[in-house]
C-alpha cells in the first residue's frame, strides 16, 4: 500500500539528504515539504507549504501524512534568543506531531542530539531532552528519535564550531569514542528512512546504531 511523507526542515544537512531519498522511493504517492521558504527543485509527487514554522497557527491543519520526518535543528549562534530557539527546537517537532496525529500518522522520526536530556543544565541538550519527553507523552502509534553526533556534510551557512570539530575529529578521530565521532548527515537520513519502512517499535538511535543500520 503506498504511503505519504512529510519532512520538516527539507533544506537543512539532514532533510535535503532525506528529501531525495524519499522522491526516489515510488512507494510514497506525496512527499510533503513544510518549509519557511521556498525549494529549488520541482518533482510531481512534491507538495511544498511555505510559512513559519514557529507559528503555532501554521499547523492548524493536520498534516495528511503516514510518515513525518522532523529533521527541524538550530544553534545558539545561529538564534541566540532562548526563546526563538525553543520556539524552534521544541516547538516545531511538537507542533507537527500533534497535526500529524490529527491526519492520522503512523510513524514520526525525529532528529535530536547526542546528549539530549531534559535535566541537562546546559539549554541546549535541555531543550531537546524536554522535547523528546514531549513527544513520548503523545500516544505517537511509533515514535523514532536520532541522536547524531556531530552532523558532517556541506551546509549552506559556516558553523566555527562544527568546522572546528572536523579538525580536531581528522587529526585526533582515532583517540575519540565512536560515540562521539561525527556522523554523515547522509547517513542519518539514510537510517530514518530505513527505519520508516520497518516494522518495529519505538527506539532512539544514537550514531553507532545509526551506522549500524546503514551498513
């Protein structure tokens, strides 16, 4: 039986991955793009709705979608307002479950972060940890969280952090934890969508067992 998609956050590191795996998938009839701005690409089983996200009215409709990709993230630099931040970090993943259960999903998968934990007191992992605990409250029939490490792959903007940690992970990877090493971003869309497509029960991966599914 084919199936609908919905990615959130289709021209980030992950979902721009996630979004061609899924247009050559033919078992999916849509993919569903919510996005605050427009995409460069055009494909006949592509629907785009372009709005903002972080408006809580933007999903007053419930997605009509089997399977939602939330591959939503910011950073500190990036949005250095806590409110915005969260807004996007916990809003959006939770705004979009609650539609798509309202158009009756099946499976959401959602990308978090290495070191999510909702007593954390740094707001960072804090904030993604509040908002997997927000997620597994809902009754989602099967709910996926990925928790990469480092996400490596060629981003639009420059991150210093993240440009600096492919540095120290290239001279010194050998001595990092495997936990720990960064992760192709390629490779987490890869596993999200293998995940989708399989019949089993509510996990969260960290990037060993993100590697070892795409292996």
């Amino acid at each position: 039986m084919n199936k609908k998609a919905c990615i959130l956050g289709a021209t980030g590191l992950v979902g721009s991955e996630l979004l061609q795996i899924l247009l050559n998938d033919e078992s999916y009839d849509e993919v569903l793009v919510y996005t605050r701005k427009s995409l460069d690409i055009s494909h006949p089983r592509l629907s785009v709705k372009v709005g903002n996200l972080t408006n809580e009215d933007f999903f007053k409709e419930p997605i009509p979608a089997d399977h939602i990709f939330c591959c939503i993230g910011t950073t500190q630099s990036k949005t250095p307002d806590v409110s915005d931040y969260k807004q996007i970090d916990f809003g959006i993943p939770i705004h979009s479950a609650q539609a798509g259960l309202a158009g009756g999903m099946k499976k959401f998968l959602v990308v978090s972060s290495l070191g999510a934990n909702a007593d954390s007191k740094m707001f960072y992992p804090r904030v993604k940890g509040q908002m997997e605990d927000a997620l597994r409250k809902m009754s989602i029939p099967h709910l996926h969280i990925f928790r990469p490490s480092m996400l490596l792959g060629n981003r639009e903007e420059f991150r210093f952090g993240e440009a600096f940690g492919k540095v120290v992970m290239k001279v010194f990877g050998f001595l990092i934890p495997s936990k720990y090493k960064g992760i192709q971003a390629s490779e987490v869309a890869e596993a999200m969508h293998k995940v989708a497509n399989l019949d089993i029960a509510n996990e969260v991966y960290e990037s060993k067992e993100i590697k070892k599914l795409v292996s």
